[in-house]
C-alpha cells in the first residue's frame, strides 16, 4: 500500500540550529514528493517539490529537500532555523506522470523552535 | 489574487445534526479537492472535481457525505447525519491544472459532540 511515514511527531530546536525533518514513502514507483507547512490560522504552503532531474530540491524559506531512491526518503532540511519557522510540516507523495495528483501525507511533524 | 477560502473555519455540532462546509476555490482553477485530517493523523483525501464532474470519489468514508460543485465554481460538503468520527479539520485545495500544485485553503475544523 501507498503510504508516508514521518517518524517524528514533535520536534524542538533552537534558535540558529540546524533542521532536519525525516520522511519515508512507500509506493510502486518514484512518485512526485512534496513539503507543506502549516502556520497556525493558515492553509498548508507548499515549500518545495521534486519531480525529476536533481536529487537535491531547493525551496522557499531557506529550506532544501534531498531525494534518495534508495533509502525511499525525503528529507526536509534548513541549515539555520528562525522562529518564524514554528509550525506543522508535512510530507506527500502524488502519482508520477499523466493524470491527477491525488496527494498522500504523512502524519506531520510539529516544530518547536527555542529562542 | 485571492487564495483557496473555507467556510466555517470552525463548526460544532451534535452527533445526528447536519454541517455544510463551503470551498472558494482560486478564481479560474479547474481542479477542486478535498481532504480531512481526524484527530491529528494523516492529511486524507476524499474527493477530486475537474469543474462540475467527480474525477475521483475513491476517499469518501460512506454516503453520510455528498460533495457538490454547482456550476464548476465554489464546492460544498455535506455530512448528514453527523457521527462523532466525523471530527477533523477539512481541507480544501485547487489548482489550475491537475498536475500543478494544489494550493490548500485553512480548512474547517469540525467538532461533533
């Protein structure tokens, strides 16, 4: 079955450090991956995607996004974090090539950030 | 440009009643979808509309919920009779083509007690 896995729940750094946002799929062929983010009071903002070509995904924010065949992962990354930066992060996969993108998510990781 | 709208943005209601949740989609965006998020698990989705037509119906939970798209414009979701395991935030989302980015409106969260 298709399906993504966010091992971590919650998450708490601080202010300046580095981030890290784990994401697994589970799916018949390499579909097309995505990152949202949610905001409290605001709908989910797609933060970047990976269709083909570079391995390495950049995106808004600051955040980058590296896909890995091998490891069937998605990771979300950012090498400093602001506190803006509070908030719910999910990763989805949709069906790659022809036809509509009937997105599947992960449970979402929440981010904490210190000051 | 105005993005994905929702209406309520909270609902909630008792076990037996009936809500309608309502979606704005962005203006000249064929592609209407919805999801649900029950008690913080994963985003799921539910349906998919290209202008008036169900494209895929395949995530309703059962006939206790009826989506509509009158006119290929704004879209409404009705749960009747509400269960408790209808709890959740509803998202909404659209996009221009169905292999764009879908850009997701606030949701609805509903509360059935």
């Amino acid at each position: 079955a298709q399906s993504v896995t966010q091992p971590d729940i919650h998450i708490t750094v601080s202010e300046g450090a580095s981030l890290e946002l784990r994401c697994n799929y589970s799916y018949g062929a390499t579909p097309y991956l995505f990152w949202y983010v949610q905001s409290p009071g605001q709908g989910l903002q797609l933060l970047l995607k990976y269709f083909s070509g570079d391995t390495l995904v950049q995106g808004i924010k600051g955040f980058e996004a590296e896909f890995k065949r091998s490891q069937s992962s998605f990771n979300l990354r950012k090498p400093s974090v602001h506190w803006s930066d509070a908030a719910e992060y999910f990763c989805a996969v949709g069906p790659q090539g022809g036809g509509y993108n009937k997105l599947i998510f992960g449970a979402g990781t929440r981010l904490a950030v210190h000051p | 440009e105005a993005g994905v709208t929702q209406f309520p943005s909270h609902s909630v209601i008792e076990k037996g009643q009936t809500v309608t949740l309502r979606c704005d989609p962005i203006s000249g965006h064929d592609n209407l979808y919805w999801y649900r998020r029950v008690m913080g698990k994963e985003i799921k989705f539910l349906l998919h509309f290209v202008k008036e037509s169900k494209q895929d119906e395949s995530g309703m939970p059962n006939n206790r919920f009826l989506a509509e798209r009158t006119g290929g414009t704004y879209s409404t979701l009705k749960v009747q009779p509400a269960e408790l395991e209808d709890s959740g935030v509803y998202f909404c989302a659209s996009s221009q083509d169905e292999r764009l980015e879908q850009y997701f409106g606030p949701g609805t969260r509903l509360t059935v007690t």
